[in-house]
C-alpha cells in the first residue's frame, strides 16, 4: 500500500477531505520521526513498537573485511496486541 492508498482508504472510510488526512498523515509521521531521533523509541498502543538500533561491526561485501568504526542505525518494528 503506498501513502495515496491509505489516505484515498481513509478518506473514503472516514469521508475526511484528502487534504486534511494527507497533513494528518503527515503529522503523524513527523511525531513518529522526531520521537525516534530523540528517545530511540516509539509504541502506539494496539498498534506496535518502533525501536531504532545500530548496527556494528560492519563488513565489505566485495572483499568480506571488516570496515573499522563504521556503524549504521536501522528502523525495527514490532506488532502489538
């Protein structure tokens, strides 16, 4: 599903002008955003958990050497109850 999908969804679901759940959207986004470039966590209840993590200890896939000092953050999601 792209994002016009879900605000085409949710405004024929909701019947919310598309402009309105586009910057809803978006805003919801940009909090989520902002929550994990401060705290490194994100949980909406019913919904799941947004956890940022490192990744260390990184290898060169051409030549399988490890690349020194070198360290990247990746995004994981876990689904709630």
């Amino acid at each position: 599903m792209t994002k016009q999908d879900l605000i085409m969804q949710l405004h024929e679901k909701t019947g919310v002008q598309k402009s309105k759940v586009e910057a809803i959207l978006e805003e919801l986004t940009g909090t989520i955003t902002e929550e994990l470039k401060t705290n490194g966590k994100f949980y909406l209840s019913g919904l799941g958990s947004f956890t940022v993590h490192k990744r260390t200890n990184l290898r060169n896939p051409k030549t399988n050497e490890l690349i020194e000092g070198k360290t990247t953050k990746y995004i994981s999601f876990k689904q709630g109850s």
